[in-house]
C-alpha cells in the first residue's frame, strides 16, 4: 500500500513538470530558442525552419513522445529533433528513442511520398536526440542503446545527449531549474496551494521561466492545482475501493463459513443416522463408514459408536 501511494505522488509530480514542458514548447518561437540552444552553430535558421512533429497517439501501444521538431535550414531538411523530458531516470530511455525514431521516420517517408521498398535511395534527415533530465541521479552526458543493452558490442546502437544542468542561461537549464525547485517545494509543503506559489515566487527571483510564468502564471497555478485535485480524488478512490475489497472480503468469509458449517452439519446428520442404522442392526459398521467415506475408526469415534 506505501508503494502505491509512492508511485501515485511520483506520477502527479512527473506529469505537473511534463504539463509544464508540453505548454511551454507548444510555442514555437520556444522550439525554435531550444533548436538554437542546441546548434549554435546553424546560425541561417529562422522560425519558420521548425515544423513540429510531436508524436502524440502511434500505434497499439500508444508510443508517444514529449517534443519533436524537423528542422529546415539551407532549403533541405536538416534535422529530425526528439526530446523527452524525465524526473525520474530510466535506462530504457535509449530504446524509447529507438521506437519513436522508428514512427517519425516512418511518417516522414509518408508525408514526403517516399518509400523503402524502391531502388533509389530515400533522403533522411540526420535523427538527433536529447533527454531533459531534471532528477538528482548522476546520469552520464550521453547514453547509448548499444552500451546499455549490449556491453557496446551491437551493430545497432542510437545515441542521446542528456541535458541535466540547471540555469537560466538556457531555456532548457530554466525548465531544470524550475524542476527542482518545484521538487524542493513539494517535499516541504505537499499538494497544497503554498507549493504552487513558492515555487513561481522562487522560480521568478532566479530567472527561471520568467517570461513564461508571467504570461501563464494563473495556468500553472490551475494546472497544479487541478493535478493536486487528481492525486486527492485517487486517493479517495483507492480508500474507497480498499474499503469495498474489505467489505467483500468480510462478506465472502461469512458466506464461506456458513458454506462450511452447512457441511459440517450434513456430515454430522448423515454420520448419526448411519450410527442408528448400526444400532439397529440394519448395516455394519463397515458399511456406514463406506457410506461416510471414512475408515471403521474414524466413523466409530465421530458416531458415538466407541463409546
């Protein structure tokens, strides 16, 4: 049960920072800061050179990931970009890349009218991959899919850059930035108003997000506080449902008990009138424990017979 309800309070916590990540780069003009953060060097591409690809609902499973962007620069497409924002750090975040790479390749073949079964080779452009990282795990710069999986001895392998400093410098070291501090603020006031206002009081006196919070401050507030809502009505609905469960556990036993000392009644009928019959000589002993299912001993102890 304490697992439980550590796992419901890591899930609002990751997915208050996620709502945060998925409003802040709805803006393009935020991919496109993120895209310079990340290519200082492509110094031609402007915001109309981004074109979002987030993917949002893919196949069975629903693979989807936090943000994705082709980038055009030089009038050919340049880049595919795929970032996922994690608070709390999992190896497999080299596989999930694999696996979104994978759909937007795919989409992109789609869009573009290209197909991997023809002659001619089919134009791609160069996948790149970063984690935002905003847990206090000590985390390498960069994972690969072949070491993690493979001791590095794989012919396929995938690369993530994983950005983990806080700072507000970068709009990506200010979404770390704000992170933490909303971590710190959580530990010390739980799922309560006081958090939200900490935290965008503390976030605006560091620099972090200050454009964003001043524009969205009252969204925040509503989004934090509508996750806070959630994690309350779950627990609610987890004591409710343990409570039923206990209801019908009790309510179970009782039927089974009375199941049981039904039983108990008809073998304790059946053994007395068997024992009448030996009385009266209609049966032996050996034929009512046949009947009873029970051997000469047994019968004679539990019919009285004994004694």
């Amino acid at each position: 049960m304490g697992n439980e309800a550590v796992d419901d309070n890591r899930t609002v916590r990751r997915k208050a920072k996620d709502s945060v990540f998925t409003v802040l780069f709805q803006d393009v003009n935020n991919v496109y800061e993120l895209y310079k953060e990340l290519h200082p060097e492509d110094v031609d591409v402007t915001v109309d050179d981004i074109h979002v690809e987030t993917l949002e609902t893919v196949l069975i499973n629903d693979i989807y990931n936090d943000l994705g962007f082709i980038v055009n620069s030089g009038g050919k497409v340049r880049y595919i970009i795929l970032v996922e924002a994690q608070s709390r750090w999992t190896d497999n975040i080299t596989l999930r890349m694999l696996l979104y790479i994978t759909e937007t390749y795919h989409r992109y073949l789609k869009e573009t009218e290209q197909s991997e079964h023809v002659e001619k080779k089919v134009s791609l452009p160069k996948p790149d991959m970063y984690v935002v990282y905003t847990g206090s795990k000590n985390v390498s710069d960069e994972v690969s899919l072949s070491r993690t999986y493979f001791d590095g001895d794989s012919p396929l392998d995938l690369r993530v850059k994983v950005l983990k400093k806080p700072g507000k410098d970068t709009l990506h070291g200010q979404y770390i930035g704000f992170s933490r501090v909303y971590d710190e603020q959580r530990k010390l006031y739980g799922n309560k108003l006081e958090c939200i206002k900490e935290t965008i009081r503390i976030c605006l006196n560091k620099g972090y997000l200050t454009e964003f919070l001043d524009m969205h401050k009252q969204e925040v507030t509503t989004m934090l506080s509508e996750l806070f809502d959630e994690q309350a009505q779950r627990n609610q609905y987890d004591i409710a449902i343990k409570r039923e469960s206990r209801a019908e556990g009790v309510a179970e036993g009782m039927e089974k008990g009375m199941e049981k000392g039904m039983e108990k009644g008809m073998e304790k009928g059946m053994v007395q009138t068997l024992a009448d019959l030996v009385r009266k000589g209609i049966i032996t002993v050996k034929q009512a424990a046949e009947q009873a299912k029970m051997t000469v001993e047994e019968f004679s102890v539990k019919s009285g017979l004994s004694a």
